[in-house]
C-alpha cells in the first residue's frame, strides 16, 4: 500500500519533471537560431585579375549576439575555391582560399570593429546591426590570373561561409560545439566564373 507521504512524493516529482520537460521543449524556441547565406557574387576582370566581390547575409543567434556584446569575436570563415565545372571530388581546384573576416565589440568605445585577419585594424561602426552588414561585404578580393583559365572550359566559383568555433574563447567552445543555435554554415554555392 502506497503512504500518502510517497504518494505525494511521486505527484511532486511528476510535476517537477514535467516542468523540465516543459523547459526543455521551449528554451531551443526562445533562442534564436542563426543563419549565414551567399547572397550574391560578382566578378570581374581587372588587369588580367579576376577580382571577385560578394554579399553574406550573416544572421547570429541570440547565443552568438550575446557573446559579442560581452566581448568575444566572432570570426566568420569564408572558403573560396575556383574549379572546372563539373570536376570531380578528388580533382585539384585551381584556387583554394580560407579567409577569416571578424567582428568584435569594443565596451569602452561602444563601438563595433569589423576586419580581416590577420589584421586586427578594420572599420568602425556605431550600431550592431551596420557592422554585421559591413562583415558580409566581400569587396575586390584578388582570385587569380585569367591567363590560368583555359578559354575553351567552364569554370564554377564555390564559396561556404561559416561561423568559426574554433576561434571563439576556449571555455566557449565545447558549449558552441555542442549548441545547433552556434553552427552558422551557409553550406557550399556554386556560381559560374565570368570574367
């Protein structure tokens, strides 16, 4: 026979864990989960260089955006490969770039810095929002020769951009690792290379 002592041991438990529960089920809602997304690439043909320009539409989670208010860059790497269309996996690309492009937010300053790496000097902003758009503005960025290319192949320009977790803080990491809500990738996008 059940006491009524245990019995409401087992009502208080089943509240408790339904709470959890509960909790569990909403917390992911109430955060926001991030996006990156190639928007647009253009290149062109500058004195026998093709020079590429890009957009980024960079959306961080709430996680990302909290971390940057207290201090912590965000680094967002951006892969660039030139190859023939149509290549095969195991076939070597003509170009293959990492490139890191950061964001941080000064305190003392109130202000927002955008950059490149390795340098750490780059564009100030005033307002959260203008710097996230000015970190997605890939502008004339150097691929390579035109006299690389043969004339009679099509080529695809690849790019992926995504969040950097190994450029965040190390006790950050393993929760960024393990969070969906910090794996910011826009996945790999193909375009056809038009000088």
């Amino acid at each position: 026979m059940i006491s009524a002592r245990s019995l409401r041991c087992w009502q208080h438990l089943r509240l408790m864990l339904s709470a959890v529960v509960l909790l569990g089920l909403t917390t992911p809602a109430l955060a926001q989960k991030g996006s990156i997304k190639v928007e647009e690439v253009d290149t062109r043909l500058v004195s026998g260089i093709l020079v590429m320009n890009a957009a980024l539409e960079t959306n961080f989670g709430t996680e990302a955006l909290e971390a940057l208010e207290n201090g912590v860059p965000l680094t967002i790497l951006l892969h660039v490969q030139v190859r023939r269309a149509g290549a095969w996996l195991w076939e070597d690309s003509l170009l293959d770039l990492q490139l890191r492009y950061a964001i941080r937010y000064k305190p003392l300053s109130e202000r927002y810095e955008v950059y490149r790496l390795p340098s750490s000097e780059g564009r100030s902003f005033v307002s959260r929002d203008a710097a996230i758009r000015a970190l997605g503005e890939i502008k004339h960025l150097n691929l390579l020769s035109a006299s690389s290319l043969d004339p009679d192949t099509d080529y695809e320009l690849q790019l992926r951009a995504s969040l950097d977790i190994e450029a965040l803080p190390l006790p950050l990491r393993p929760i960024a690792y393990l969070k969906p809500s910090w794996k910011l990738t826009s996945g790999w996008t193909k375009w056809p290379l038009r000088p």
